[in-house]
C-alpha cells in the first residue's frame, strides 16, 4: 500500500522528533570556536545535568551510543582488568562483547532475557571476589531488547553490601528523560546516554556522565584511547569548546528537546511515561498475550516487549502492521528474533499517539492470524480515560 499520512515510528528508537527540535536544527552551522557556540554548549552542558541528575561535567560525543560505551569502557579500565557484566538481553550481551574485544577479562552472568539483574546475586559474586580484581560492574538500566528495567538504587547497595570498590557503569541510553535516572544520588560511576531515544534528538550524539571517583580512575587507566579521552573534551568544555567539529545542529536541537523536558518536568515525564506503559500491558493482557518482562518489578516505562504465541511469526505481524498501517514496530533482537515484537512509547508521545498504535497492533495481530481477542485495545483506552 502507497503510505499517506503521518507514519508512526513506534521503534523503542530512534523516537519521533518533535517539530520544535526539528525547527531548531534547521538553522545555519555557525562557527564552533565563537562566542555564539560557547554560549549554546555552555547552556546545554548545564541543561543535561538536571537529566542525569549530576552536578559533576557531562562528556557529549559526536557518536550513537556505542561510542559513548566505548568511552566509559577505554576512560576507566586497563588492560586485563576484570569487568562483570549481566545476560539481561541484546545490549547487555553486545556490551560485554565490546569489553572483551578491548582487551578486558569478563565475567558474564548468565540470564534469561525475561529479568533484570538480581542485586542479590551481584552482592554473592563480589563478595566472592576477596582480592578485588574485578574493577568494574557494567548494568544496562533499561534493556531495550526486552522491555526490563533493571533496579540501580538496589544494585548500588548490592555493591556496597559487599563492601566492594568496583566501579559501576550504567547505559541509560533508552532510558535517561524517560524514567527517573539519579547519576549522583545512586552512586553510578559513569553514566552511558544516547541522543535518540528519551532525548527526542535524531541519532549522532552520546554521552558520558562521570563521578569523582571515575575521573581519578581515568588517571592511572591504560587502555588505548585518543578520540575517547576525556581529559582533552573536559579541559575544552569548561570554556564551552570541543577538541574537534561538534555536531552543532544537533545541540542546537538538543537546547530545543531540553527546553521541552523542562517545561513538562521531569517528574510529569517519567509518570507520562509509566502510564503509557500500564496502559499498553493492559492492551497486551486484554488481548491475551504475555508481556516478556517477568518481574511485576522490572516492567520498562519505555518499551513493552510483547510475546507472539508458539507457531507464529513476530515479525510478520510487524510487516503486517508496516504495510497495511504505515507504523514501525521494535523486532525480537538476538535469541529474541521472531519470538518477541517491541511498542516503543518513549520520547514525544501522548495517549491518543499510544490510542493509535495499540490500534494498529490489533489489527495487525488479527490481520496476521495470530489468536487474540480483538476487544484488547478496550482495557488501555479506559485507562487512558483516567489521569
Ligand atoms: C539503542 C541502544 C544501544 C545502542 O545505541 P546506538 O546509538 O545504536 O549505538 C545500546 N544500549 C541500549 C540500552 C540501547 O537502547
């Protein structure tokens, strides 16, 4: 079908891009070592600190996310050293992989990609490691190929139950502006965020969040890094510079999407977003389908990873949902593919934008074959009903 009308992007991101921050970057590149620049970098290194919650310097790269992985990983770590990481899903598995081929020695606990990491468990394996080689703990807070969040607060007190000094890396790419985050508050060492996903940006910029603490470990850290390198990036970023071209545009549309997180507020954002996904498990439920995430817990804010029943194709439906309904769906990631389709609900969004995807997964699922009862959508509309 020849597609008319606006298509719905329902990826747990890239997210749709509000017109503002459109508008925003459609303006000319300006000189990145003027006045004009260092007031515009200046205003949105202090415009993400609220959003990381952090009071210390925030590194932006201009990279997807990956980049901003690497950084944490080359910044603190030296060769050799020891990193545990969690089979909680897709990114997770590709994180540790990256460790590995940078030379660390990684130590990674199995998981069933239907839960986050146990903070009990985590406490058993430090407390094991008397001899403190394991110098890191890598946790991604919302694993975007599942629809889990896993628990920070918890696990900073798994770290220090064991009374251990490793330091703790999260990845909040699909989750930082989306649900509540506190880099300082919840003793995370470095902070992994993305540009297009709650951030509302198109993809290109990462970033790294850094404590005291990971900033002297950056001193005596000997893994190989140039373009990484924090020391040069902080230095030029105090006076609002980059060691290199910034991607101008885009902060000029990140300056946008953070004036728009802060007239809703953040804690308007994030109960925004854990009502949408209510909703959309009322949906999934109403229609007799299991949502991935096991742990009432755990469920993500941002994406709802939804299970097709034994003998049908996710991602037929997803084709489906493309061609009749001009609407993007998350496909199953890794062991997940086929099995699982994924309704992003983050970023610029509102209920009756959640209305009409839930919409159009019905159809999709009874246009596919799959067995479901076709009132589904009901449930999430009478929740949408109240505040
Ligand atoms: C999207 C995503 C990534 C990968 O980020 P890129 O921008 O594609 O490099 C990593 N981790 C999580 C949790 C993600 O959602």
């Amino acid at each position: 079908m020849t597609p008319t009308g606006r298509h719905f992007l329902q990826i747990p991101g890239p997210t749709n891009t509000p017109d503002r921050v459109l508008r925003a970057m459609a303006a000319p590149t300006i000189d990145h070592r003027g006045p004009e620049f260092a007031e515009l970098a200046l205003g949105v290194m202090e415009g993400l600190q609220p959003v990381f919650g952090t009071s210390q310097p925030i590194v932006i790269y201009p990279a997807s996310g990956t980049g901003a992985w690497e950084a944490a990983l080359v910044n603190t770590l030296s060769p050799g050293d020891r990193v545990l990481c969690f089979e909680t899903g897709h990114f997770a598995t590709l994180w540790q992989e990256m460790a590995r081929r940078l030379g660390l020695e990684v130590d990674f606990v199995p998981g069933d990609w239907r839960h986050g990491v146990d903070p009990q468990q985590l406490t058993e394996k430090l407390a094991a490691d008397t001899g403190h080689e394991i110098k890191a703990v890598q946790v991604v807070h919302n694993e975007t190929s599942t629809g889990v969040t896993s628990r920070i607060p918890e696990i900073r007190e798994a770290i220090d139950r064991a009374g251990h000094p490793a330091l703790l890396l999260v990845d909040t790419i699909s989750s930082l502006a989306s649900i509540e985050y506190r880099h300082d508050a919840w003793g995370v060492d470095v902070t992994v965020a993305g540009s297009q996903k709650g951030l509302m940006l198109p993809p290109g910029l990462s970033f790294n969040a850094i404590s005291p603490k990971a900033l002297r470990a950056s001193q005596t850290a000997r893994l190989r890094r140039s373009f990484w390198d924090w020391q040069p990036i902080i230095e030029a970023g105090r006076r609002g510079f980059f060691p290199y071209t910034p991607a101008t545009n885009l902060l000029y549309g990140l300056r946008e999407a953070l004036r728009m997180l802060d007239e809703e507020g953040l804690p308007q954002v994030y109960a925004r977003h854990r009502r949408h996904a209510e909703a959309t498990r009322l949906a999934v439920r109403g229609w007799g389908l299991e949502v991935l995430c096991a742990d009432e817990r755990e469920h993500s804010a941002s994406l709802t990873g939804v299970l097709v029943p034994a003998g049908h194709d996710a991602d037929k439906v997803r084709a489906v949902v493309l061609d009749r309904y001009n609407m993007s769906l998350g496909t199953g990631l890794g062991k997940l593919a086929g099995r699982v389709f994924r309704i992003g609900h983050l970023g610029d969004f509102n209920d009756l934008m959640l209305a009409g995807t839930l919409a159009g997964v019905q159809m999709g699922l009874v246009a596919a074959g799959v067995p479901i009862d076709p009132t589904g959508v009901n449930a999430a509309l009478e929740r949408l009903q109240r505040s």
